[in-house]
C-alpha cells in the first residue's frame, strides 16, 4: 500500500457488530468492504426483543459492567469509547426517536427494529457491500493480507471478523466465524447457549403452560442448597419448562452445573413474610370454612396454578376449608414462599438469545479489539468470550466493541501494529 493510501478494511459480517464496524472503519477514513453471506443485512436484528429491539440500556459504563456476566472487565475500553448515550445519540441523530421503559430499557418509539437496523443501513454510506460468504483468511508472518469469499481473492490490510456466534443458525449465525479464527491460530471456549428458557420434567409446566408470573422471586439452588441465582421479576410456564426474563438471566449462571439437581424455587408472594401470609390463609379459611380450597385459593394464586399447586401440596381441589389441618395449611405456606420447580437442563442452542463462549479475551487486545496472534485481525461482538442479561446489555457490546474495532482497524499504523 502506498503512502497516502486509504486502509483497505474487511468487515466479515453484517449484524449490529459489523454494521457498527464498517460506519465507524470508514468514518475513520478507511476503504471499507462489508462482506455478508445474507440476502439483507441485520437479519438477526429483526427478530430482537420479539421485533421490538432493545437497542440498549440507559446506564453508565460502571451500570453496564454490573449487567455482564463473563469477563466484564474486558469490556472497560470498549464502553468508554462508545457508551449508551453514544448508541442512543446515534439512532436519534439517524432519524429514530427512542423511548426508555421500565428497567432502563430503551427502545425505538415505534417498537420496530426494522427501523434500527435501517439505522444503521444508512450509516454505511461509502461503504462498499458484497453479498458473499468469507471461506479463509490470509495472514502471513504474524499479519493480515486478505481473505477469500465466494472463491475470489481480496487484499486487505485489516479484517474485523463479526459474524456472530452459533445461536439462531437461520439468520447466518453458523459459526463460520469461529473456523476463520482458529485457521488464524486463535482458540475457542466451548459455544454454550446463554439467554435461554430452561427445561423441566415437572408436570407442573405443562399444567400451567402459558401462564405468566409477573413480581415473583426466583432462587435456583442445587442439591445442597448452594444459591446459584436469585431475582425478582417476571417468569412464564411453557410446555418444556420456564422462560421469560427471569430464567433467560438465570441462564447465564448455570454455564457447566449439571441440571440432575437443580431447583427453581418461586416465591409467590414475595411482598410478604411467611408470618403475614400465615394470617393471611387463616383469615382466609375462617371466613370461608365451608368452601372448597381450590376456591379459597384464588384469592392468592392465579387461576391457572390452584390445581397443580394443590396437585404438588398433595391436597384435594374440592377438599373443604374447615378440614384443612395445621400440617397442611403449613404445606401449602412453605409452598407459596418456595414453589419448587426441578431442572432438567436448557432449550437448545439455537433458541438462545446469545451464545456463551468463543475467542478468548486473553487473546484480544481490550483496548483496539485486535488479536493479540495476527496483526490486522479484530474482533466484534458476540465472537468474543463476553456475555451479559438481558435488557439491551449484548447489543451495547455489540456496538461498543465495533466501534471500537472499526476506529482502530482504519487507524493503526501499519508498521507498528502489535
């Protein structure tokens, strides 16, 4: 390349991470090439916070370190050189009204992700996009030359590699990404699913299928009554299990335990101790002695839960108040503080929101995102051994880290990379 030339950057990958990575590449002054194996870029995007998108978290950077659940420290760098409000003034400056909802969620005002991905679409301005997918890449003595796709060579000083991890396949994401960095001499932590539903055997789930609980608390403990994960929020019964937000964030904790003796236990009414809601069933069963108490019950259990928690509690639907002992309503105590739900294991990978695992940190310089093993390659996004909760925090990685990548992939000098 001669003295005066642009930076030849290859962008491999068009999701959140590569998008970012391409504006932020060119608007660096680099010559940019986007390369994605899709019809359309952002597909994976789409289907974000059930079409809506959770674009990001309105926190600040020690807010967001909070809210990741592997190797958070990683991420300092990143954070600081584009944080939420740099992603929120991003989108509003791109024509995208945003709103923030409960639990600093922020969202685009029309629920659409489209118009996110569309966003982002526009920023790419100069960036030249080829519809291919990257089968190798050439680094010679320690360096990046180029890479192949659709089976025509392209030079290259820089390659950003931000094709995703392995969950959802159909929008792209078949870890290819990961083959292109081991040919480079990168390792890969084992791709575990993270952000998903959790799996049960208890006939229980499948009784109160579709049933959400909303200000409940949730403790996952093992057979030794070690705490693994607590929260309080929102859950839902499904036909396999437990999902909603609660258990996709509980997830991300239960990486290599073995699910033979995990239980979720759900606490139903939080808000109250167990000596309160003791006064609580008593009155109860005194004002209505001669009813049954699968009817009583529906003054503190949602209708669809009474017949399989009285079914767990070992107690009649249609058996009278009056006739309830001292060691049943005790049962029926324990159980409304500590609903026992056993675990059997996670959905598949493919139905995680993201994926746990890939390149390590230690091999990614945090401060540029560029390998620490062949100069001129970075990394973006869900690639990297990073993860978080849900509520905006993986997008926010994902924009962070390509920014991040772009800016100095079009910046290093070439002569002195390492």
């Amino acid at each position: 390349m001669k003295n005066g030339d642009r930076v030849r950057v290859a962008v491999v990958g068009g999701g959140p991470a590569g998008m970012m990575a391409a504006y932020a590449a060119h608007d660096a002054g680099a010559s940019v090439t986007l390369f994605e194996q899709n019809d359309r870029l952002g597909k994976k995007l789409l289907i974000t916070g059930k079409g809506r998108c959770n674009v990001t978290s309105d926190s600040t950077v020690a807010q967001l370190i909070e809210n990741i659940t592997k190797n958070p420290r990683f991420l300092y760098s990143a954070f600081h050189a584009f944080d939420t409000a740099d992603t929120m003034r991003f989108f509003t400056e791109r024509g995208v009204p945003l709103k923030t909802e409960r639990g600093r969620r922020v969202f685009p005002q029309s629920d659409r992700s489209a118009d996110i991905r569309d966003a982002l679409q526009r920023a790419l301005t100069g960036v030249q996009r080829i519809r291919a997918k990257v089968t190798s890449l050439s680094c010679r003595n320690g360096r990046i030359t180029g890479l192949e796709a659709g089976g025509v060579p392209y030079v290259c000083e820089r390659v950003i590699l931000a094709t995703g991890g392995v969950s959802y396949p159909l929008t792209g994401s078949d870890g290819s990404g990961f083959k292109l960095a081991e040919s480079t001499g990168h390792t890969v932590t084992p791709l575990l699913p993270s952000l998903v539903p959790l799996t049960s055997e208890d006939p229980v789930c499948r009784a109160a299928q579709g049933l959400a609980l909303k200000n409940v608390a949730l403790t996952v403990q093992n057979e030794q009554g070690a705490v693994l994960y607590r929260d309080f929020g929102e859950m839902l019964f499904t036909h396999f299990g437990l999902s909603g937000p609660m258990i996709l964030s509980a997830s991300a904790h239960l990486h290599g335990v073995s699910f033979r003796q995990l239980t979720a236990l759900i606490d139903l009414k939080p808000a109250l101790t167990e000596e309160v809601l003791d006064r609580r069933l008593l009155n109860d069963f005194a004002k209505y002695s001669n009813r049954d108490l699968g009817n009583v019950l529906s003054g503190l259990l949602p209708a669809a839960l009474i017949e399989p928690f009285l079914h767990k509690a070992a107690l009649p639907m249609h058996k009278k108040v009056h006739s309830v002992t001292r060691e049943e309503r005790r049962t029926l105590l324990e159980l409304l503080k500590a609903f026992p739900v056993p675990l059997s294991g996670t959905r598949p990978i493919e139905e995680a929101i993201v994926t746990s695992g890939g390149i390590p940190v230690s091999e990614i310089d945090p401060k540029t995102m560029m390998s620490r093993l062949c100069a001129g390659l970075f990394f973006a996004g869900e690639m990297i051994d990073v993860d978080a909760y849900t509520g905006g925090f993986n997008l926010q990685i994902a924009f962070s880290t390509g920014f991040l990548a772009g800016s100095k992939a079009a910046t290093l000098p070439i002569t002195d990379e390492r």
